[in-house]
C-alpha cells in the first residue's frame, strides 16, 4: 500500500501537464489518511492556489457549512480536487477561473487514483461535473445523476451532487436557498450510503 505522504510528496514535482507553469504549487488532498468519505472537487481556486489547502476559499466555507447541516464532521472526511494545479486567466491583477479540459483531467487521474488506493474510502462524493467525469473516465451530467449511489469506474461507490461553487453564483436568495437544502439533501444521502 502506498504512503498517502509519499503521493503529496511526488505529486509537489508534478510537470504532467502544462498547468504547473503558472500555478503557485500543487493543491494536494487533506484530511485523515484512513477517511471514510472523500470529496472531490474540480480543481483549487485562487485562494487554495495561495494556501497550498483545498476549499479554504468562498466555496469551502460553503461546503462546510452544508457538511455541517448534513450531520458530516468535514475534519473527518478527506477532501481533494480532480485537478491538483489551478487553471485561469489572468485579467488585470485577478486570476479568473478557467475550466480544466478532458486531457487535463485525464493527465491528473493518476494522483486522485492514488489516493483512493491508499485511503480506500466507503464512499467517494464527486462535487461536480469535473469530479464525476475524473471518476468515471467519461462525462456524466450531474442533474440527471445526482443524489444515488453510483459505481465508479474503479469498483468504489460513489454519489454525485453539485460543485459548491454553483451556489455562489445563484443571483436570487430563492433559488439560492432551494439548492443549497438540495445539495445538503445529497450529502445527508451520502452519509447514510458511507455508513451501510
Ligand atoms: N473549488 C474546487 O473545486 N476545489 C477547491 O479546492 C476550491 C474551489
């Protein structure tokens, strides 16, 4: 089995992809070594770019909140991305988010399935699109798929639900707050899936 410190550590020299170049570092995985979830996001932002942490930005905090209304201790679980370098567009002084392609993200698999093969975790929860598509090789829309338990193309179980970041970007409080209940709904289903 290999050491989860030994992948962090390989992975900080990762040069597999040209997203290194511009990135701060590799955004390695965080959480208890013997996790019984693991959460995979798409890729870090600028805030988890600088911190060298995933979802320690806007989205984490979101994510941590609905961990909490779902009952899920997020220091428990293990939470990484499908893309360990972050991708944008620099405009003016920002760093603008910019989408990981497939060949990037099938490039990245190789860490996120290391991971999982030293972890090996009950449940598997991809937060999005990217993530779903990392773990099942293939795209895989989220609306139609999210909320049950899924197989992964690695033989592990899994639930898709959706990237926190899509509720930040929801402009009225209405629809806001009916998709954040939906997304806490899915990870409430996804510790009653971890524990059985
Ligand atoms: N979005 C992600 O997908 N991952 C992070 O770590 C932060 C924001």
């Amino acid at each position: 089995m290999e050491n989860l410190g030994h992948i962090r550590e390989e992975a900080r020299h990762c040069t597999a992809c040209p997203l290194y170049k511009h990135a701060t570092q590799t955004v390695f995985g965080e959480g208890p070594a013997k996790a019984k979830i693991v959460l995979v996001g798409e890729q870090p932002g600028d805030s988890e770019d600088l911190a060298g942490k995933p979802f320690v930005g806007p989205a984490g905090q979101i994510l941590d909140r609905a961990l909490q209304d779902a009952g899920i201790a997020r220091e428990k679980t293990y939470v990484t991305n499908a893309v360990k370098h972050f991708k944008f567009e620099p405009r003016g002084k920002r760093r603008i988010h910019s989408k990981p392609n497939a060949a990037e993200i099938k490039i990245c698999h190789q860490w996120i399935a290391r991971e999982l093969a030293a972890i090996a975790p009950d449940l598997v929860i991809a937060l999005g699109a990217t993530a779903a598509q990392s773990l099942m090789g293939k795209a895989m829309p989220v609306g139609r798929n999210r909320g049950h338990e899924v197989t992964w193309r690695d033989g592990r179980r899994g639930l898709i639900t959706v990237h926190p970041s899509y509720l930040l970007r929801i402009p009225d409080a209405e629809s806001k707050a009916r998709e954040y209940k939906a997304f806490v709904r899915d990870l409430k289903q996804a510790a009653k899936l971890a524990a059985t």
